[in-house]
C-alpha cells in the first residue's frame, strides 16, 4: 500500500471554551477531562468527570482546532 493512501486517525477528543453561567468567566477546558473543574471566579461546577467525555455544564463557546 502506498504512503499517500494510509489513513491517519484523528482524536476525538479535544478542547473546549467554556462560559461559567452565573458570572460569566470564560475557562479552556479539555473534552475528556478526568478532574472536576469549577470557575476560578465563582466557584460553580463547569465540567464533571466521568468514564470517557466530561460533563460540561457551564455555556460552550466552541470547540478549539488542532
């Protein structure tokens, strides 16, 4: 099989710009994060662990590129 053909896999996991709901504080959070991660203004919940993809809460602004 030649080189050009081969196909690379691509991650599905990636990370994600976040808005805290109740002040408004923007966080950088990855899709699959294996800690729970609260606003560093208000201290709300923004993204719970789980088995595979977090749990995010808080207001999703979009989704950053590789």
């Amino acid at each position: 099989m030649k080189r050009e053909n081969i196909l690379i896999p691509k991650p599905r996991s990636n990370f994600v710009s976040i808005q805290c709901e109740k002040c408004g504080a923007k966080t950088v959070v990855f899709s699959h994060t294996t800690r729970n991660i609260s606003c560093s203004g208000c201290g709300e919940p923004l993204a719970t662990s789980s088995g595979s993809k977090a749990l995010i809460t808080g207001k999703v602004l979009g989704v950053l590129d590789q």
